[in-house]
C-alpha cells in the first residue's frame, strides 16, 4: 500500500498519514495483524520526521487500531477494532455538524447531503478493488 | 624491476581514480549539470557547452600538474619512491574537487541568468512493503567470507610448523621487505583480525544500505520504486563481491607470508587490485546509467536548502535517513546531520588509515 503525503498542505502531515492509514483498514488493504514499517524507516522513505510518523502511530494506537510491540514492531489491531462507542459518535457529529452548516448556507438539501455522505462512505470501503492496489 | 612496476601501478591507479571522478560530473545524473537543474534542451547553448570546456580544461591541466610535480619532486629527490608518487595523489584529489567546485559556481551563475529552476513539489511518497520488497543479497552469504577467514587460520595452526622464525611483517613502498617480526600468536593471526575488522565495516555498510531512504518519485511511485529495488540489489551484489575479493586477497597475503611463498604474485595483485576495483567501479556506474536505474530520485525544490556544498553534501536534520540516494553522481550518500553517519564514515574511512598507521608505527626500524 502507498502513502501519499503533500507537505505544503494545510492539514499537518501526521493527520495525513493517519488518515491514509485508516483508509487503508477501511478498505482492506491493511488487514489485522499486518506489519507496518518501523517509524524510523517509513520516516527515512518519506524524508519526514521521526516525531511526525511517530505521533501518527500513536494516535492509532491510543485509539486502538493499531498495536505496538517491542518485538514485532507496528501492526494492525488484531484483537478487533474498537466499535462504534459514544465518544466516537459524538466526535462524528462533532466534525459533521461544521460541515453540514456550510451545506445548509450554501443551499444543498438534506437528500443530497446523505446521498453525498453515503458516496464517500461506499468509496472509502470500496477503494479495495480499485486504484491504489499494489 | 618489480618497484618500477609498483610505481606504474600506483600510477595508474591515481590516473584511472582522477579519470572516473573527473568524468562523472559530465554524466548529466538526474538532469543535473555540475549539480545545477539544466533544462535537456539548454545543454547545447553555447554559453553551457563553455562551462563544460572550462571543466575539461582544468581537468587536464590538474592532471598533467600532478604528473610532472611527480616527475619534478622525483628528479629532485633522486627518484625515491613516495616522491613520484604523493604529489599527483594529493594534487589531483584538490585539483579535480576545485575543477568541479568552479564548474557549479559557473553553472550556478547560468542558472541565475537564465532562471532555471527544479520542479517544485511537495509530494512525497512511500510504499508501506518496501522493506519487504527489497531484494538485497542476504546477510547469510557473508559467511563465506567467515570461511575464508577461518581458512587462513586453519592454514596457519596446521602449518605453525613450517612458519619460519621470523616473518616479513612490512613492505616497503619498492616492493622489499624491510621489516621482519619473531613468529608470535600476534604476528601470525594479525591479519585475520584485520580481516575480521574489515568484515564489520562490510557488514555496517550492508545494514545501512538495507535501512537507507528509499525516495521515491511521486509522479511515478510503481516504476521508481522497481527501479530502486534493482539498484540496491546491484549494489549489495557489487560490495559483496567487493569485500570478498579483499578479504580473499587478504587471506592470500596471509599465508604468502607465513610460508614463504613467492611474492611477485602477491605484488602484482596488489597492484591490479586497485586497478580492478575502480574498474569494477566505472563498471557498476555505467550499467545503472545504461539501465536507467540512477534517476529514482528526481530533484525537488524542496530539498535543494538540504545539499550543501554544491550539492555533495545532504544535511537535513529533519530526516532520519542515514543514506539517502546521492544528489550528484550514482549510489547513496550519507545525511550528515545525523552523528551516527560521521561515526561510519570514520569506521568506513579510518580502519584501514589505523591499520597502516599502526603496522608503521609497530614496525618502524
């Protein structure tokens, strides 16, 4: 799998690479228990900081979708993922609310904004079978 | 006979080291002339063509420089042997790195005029499997070079009797041997030590590479990361053959010396050795430049505030990398903002300086 970080973003990059990590497990191209790269050499193969890939990693892992072992290094939540709980719900709603007002201002209706969400939903679990495969 | 020989080859090896640094700057490595981003079609105009000539110029005049400072010192000092042999050494390493340094000065200045400039993108990308992808020989095969070792001192434990007494420790620079040293565990297995020294530095510079930056080119990710692949198996396999050839050699030294064998085999191959190995060199550097697999890396904007020095030099503090794929030539270089690269190099570059300097001072008449 590829991460592709754009470093004169305005998102910083550790959420970058979080990001496309997550994407990953959501379309199954990074499955429970696969390794990842060690925080040096992803760091060293992207030309970053240790702390930036190293925060990434963390993130996850405080989360629980990833694990942290001395010996095997980086991999995937094997244990299973954490489900849907309310904090989770209450940052979704959090993060859609300042989206969906801008929705609202600019005119778009309710249909057309679940239709919106629902596509992006299906790309992000889709995107198994297509484009980034390696 | 055999020390006119000697000097040839020394000689030749100084000629054949000035050639191979002199030419790869003209070689055009990622789209860079003299370290300066030079647009494809610019490379005709005569004004860039004039910088090439200014070069080559230089080139030369450093190169005859030095063979008649040798030639000079040599008549003046009644033809000894270092005389004839240190100033083009020593004149034509300055000398070539002051040619290139003008020439990207000069390149630089063009570069100014007639606003040249990298492709700036901020992209970057990685494959998470590339440590899995990689293909580097495997550590494993650096066994052998343990057999031979082993070889040499199993040789010599089996033959402790026929080691004569006293044991030719250090040739001098003619080809004679002008020291010899009492047959002790010391002076018969020396050179298994150094050999097993040498083995590490091999083994450091193989595990390096294997974790070096892989920086792959985001407008191409797939193909530059094959590419990438191919190039650090090439190179594991060439300081593979590398480090077995010397230790080999080594090893045959070894017992040369202990049993008495004959040493005109052993002063012309460390004449030819030398010889070979830049050769292998120019070789391993022309097929990567045949096969394409020198421009993984494309130059960025970006990075350019990182090379230092006109371009030799990766500093970036930012990066872990201990090596990254070198800006200005072919093969990898060291981020010299990292300490852990000052402490290979010195590993790199001072074991063998120890080791002559240590043979000197122990054997000085």
């Amino acid at each position: 799998m590829w991460v592709e970080l754009d470093l004169q973003s305005d998102v910083p990059i550790y959420e970058q690479l979080a990001g496309q990590l997550m994407e990953g497990m959501a379309s199954g191209r990074l499955q429970p228990g696969d390794a990842l790269p060690s925080v040096r050499s992803l760091a060293s193969d992207l030309g970053i900081n240790l702390h930036t890939v190293n925060k990434a990693y963390q993130a996850l892992r405080q989360e629980g979708f990833l694990q942290i072992h001395r010996k095997q290094g980086v991999v995937v939540q094997t244990q299973g993922m954490p489900g849907v709980t309310d904090s989770f719900v209450a940052k979704l709603r959090r993060q859609l609310r300042a989206v969906a007002a801008e929705a609202a201002v600019r005119g778009m209706d309710e249909r057309r904004f679940a239709e919106e969400c629902r596509e992006v939903f299906r790309a992000v679990r889709g995107s198994e079978r297509s484009g980034m495969e390696e | 006979m055999i020390s006119l020989w000697i000097l040839l080859g020394l000689g030749l090896t100084d000629l054949a080291a000035f050639a191979l640094c002199a030419v790869l700057p003209l070689a055009h490595i990622h789209g860079l002339y003299f370290g300066v981003p030079v647009p494809e079609e610019a490379r005709r105009e005569p004004d860039v063509l004039a910088v090439r000539r200014r070069y080559l110029l230089q080139a030369a005049l450093v190169a005859g420089a030095g063979v008649a400072a040798g030639l000079g010192l040599g008549a003046a000092t009644g033809w000894a042997a270092e005389a004839i042999v240190l100033p083009p050494i020593v004149l034509h390493s300055v000398g070539i790195l002051l040619a290139i340094a003008a020439a990207h000065r000069a390149a630089l200045r063009l570069q100014a005029k007639r606003g040249w400039t990298l492709p700036d993108s901020a992209k970057r990308v990685a494959n998470l499997r590339f440590r899995q992808k990689q293909r580097m020989i495997g550590i494993g095969w650096y066994g052998i070079h343990l057999a031979v070792i082993a070889l040499g001192v199993l040789a010599a434990i089996a033959g402790w009797d026929r080691i004569p007494d006293l044991i030719a420790t250090h040739y001098g620079i003619n080809g004679e041997p002008d020291h010899y040293s009492a047959k002790t565990i010391g002076s018969v297995f020396q050179l298994n030590l150094i050999q097993l020294g040498m083995l590490a530095v091999f083994l450091i510079v193989h595990g390096t590479m294997r974790q070096a930056g892989a920086r792959l080119d985001p407008q191409h990710p797939e193909s530059s990361m094959q590419q990438e692949i191919r190039q650090r198996r090439v190179m594991s396999i060439f300081i593979y053959g590398l480090s077995l050839l010397t230790i080999a050699f080594m090893g045959y030294i070894q017992v040369s010396l202990l049993f008495g064998w004959s040493m005109n085999l052993l002063l012309i191959g460390s004449v030819l050795l030398p010889l070979a190995l830049i050769g292998a060199t120019a070789g391993l550097a022309l097929y990567l430049i045949r096969r394409g697999l020198y421009r993984n890396a494309v130059p960025q904007m970006q990075e350019e505030r990182h090379w230092k020095g006109g371009g030799f030099f990766y500093y970036n503090p930012d990066d872990p990398a201990l090596l990254v794929p070198k800006r200005y030539g072919i093969g990898m270089t060291f981020n010299f903002a990292r300490p852990l690269s000052w402490v290979i190099l010195a590993a790199v570059v001072l074991l063998p300086i120890a080791v002559i300097v240590a043979a000197e001072m122990a054997y000085r008449p």
